[in-house]
C-alpha cells in the first residue's frame, strides 16, 4: 500500500517509459474526458440507456486494443480507465438517477480494480484517471450532502419540467446562504488542494489524476453556471 500514500503525496511513481516524458499530453486529455464526454453521454443515457452501456465495452477494447498496438504509450491505458468511469454514469443516470444515495457507491464499482492496479503497477494511467474522477465525483456529492440539497436532487429528476425551475430557485437560496458558501470555498479548495500536489512530480500518472481532478471544477462550474442562467 505505500504506492498508493506516495501517490497521493505527490511522489513520483515507478513507472514504464513514458513517465520520461512530458506529462501536458495526459493532463490535456485526462481533462478532456471527464469535462466533454459527460455532455455526449447525458442524452445518450437517457435516451438510450443499453446502447450507453454497450459503449462502455468498444471503449474499453478500443483501449485493449491501443495498449497491445502501442505498449509503450499510455493511451490505450487511459481509455481504459475512462471506460470505467463511462460505466458507472451508463449505470447509474440510466436506472438509478432518481435515488441520489446510490450515485456514488455506483460511481466506485471499479475502485477495488483501481486500488489493485496502482499497487501491482498494472494499468497506472488508466487507474489513476478513473480514482481522479471518482475523487472528484466525491467532494461534489459531498457538497449535496453537507448543504441538504439531496431531497432537491430527487425531486428534479422525478418532477415535470414546470416544476424543475421552482426546485431550482429552492436550491439555490440554500446554496447562497453562509453555510452554503462557506461549504462551497471550502470544497474548492480542497479540490484545487488535491489537484495541483501531484503536478509536481513529471508522471503521466499523477498528472492524468490531477487532470481528472481539476476538471471537476470546470464540470461543476458549466452546472451551476446554466442553472443561474435557466433561473
């Protein structure tokens, strides 16, 4: 387990060939995967939930398939731990986005996986993006719970679309209140906390979980931002 403690400090990792070089490439698209899929997938899951989660297995034999042809590059590897992720939204937002508890335990279905391959070494990349991710799926639904908007959540997502902006308007005036603040400061920072440490080490795989991470924030932000622009 002390891969995973030097992991989250920020030390470099053991790590193949491509740790040698520059880490903006990983960084760039780590953050590509979770802040624009997340906009393709929303009405897919919806509309089409099984086609959705069929995606999930071409991603991840696109990134079989990348890591075999080029096993030096971690492309492949990323795509892979990205299929994860594509897995818990398919799951989740197609059959369960009515039941706000459940959202993170099903976002975490790969997370034994995760742990395994940082210790083993197998799959860093990839693993690294997908606990990124997750990390930062956590702190948001971390917010939901520390401010009591969880019944707002189930209520928009069951009510008719009259009566979402209503629902909206309420949560909002509790979000805007000190305690929604201050929760709010205090949860940026620990993301921009988490996200930045790793930056100071030249691993694709730190800096594909800082990707991961930060761009939580601009999810989050092009969330908030349309909801004030809706109301």
């Amino acid at each position: 387990m002390f891969e995973l403690t030097w992991f989250f400090l920020g030390v470099e990792l053991e790590s193949p060939a491509p740790a040698r070089r520059s880490p903006w490439p990983a960084f760039g698209w780590a953050c590509f995967l979770v802040s624009v899929p997340v906009f393709l997938q929303a009405p897919l899951v919806r509309s089409f939930p099984l086609i959705s989660l069929a995606c999930t297995l071409f991603l991840w034999l696109g990134g079989a398939w990348l890591s075999y042809r080029y096993p030096q590059r971690w492309w492949g590897d990323l795509l892979q731990g990205f299929s994860w992720s594509w897995l818990a939204g398919s799951l989740y937002w197609g059959w369960w986005r009515s039941e706000p508890l459940l959202h993170l335990p099903i976002e975490a279905i790969a997370l034994p996986l995760a742990i395994w391959g940082l210790y083993t070494g197998v799959g860093k990349v990839g693993h690294s993006f997908y606990l990124g991710s997750l990390v930062g799926t956590a702190i948001t639904d971390g917010y939901f719970y520390l401010t009591d908007l969880i019944p707002y959540w189930r209520q928009a997502i069951n009510a008719p679309p009259e009566n979402i902006s209503i629902l909206l308007r309420e949560a909002v005036a509790k979000m805007e209140t000190p305690w929604g603040l201050g929760c709010a400061a205090t949860l940026v920072t620990l993301l921009l906390l988490i996200g930045c440490l790793p930056l100071r080490t030249n691993s694709p795989v730190t800096w594909v979980f800082s990707g991961a991470v930060l761009s939580t924030l601009v999810v989050d932000g092009i969330f908030w931002a349309s909801v004030y622009f809706v109301l």
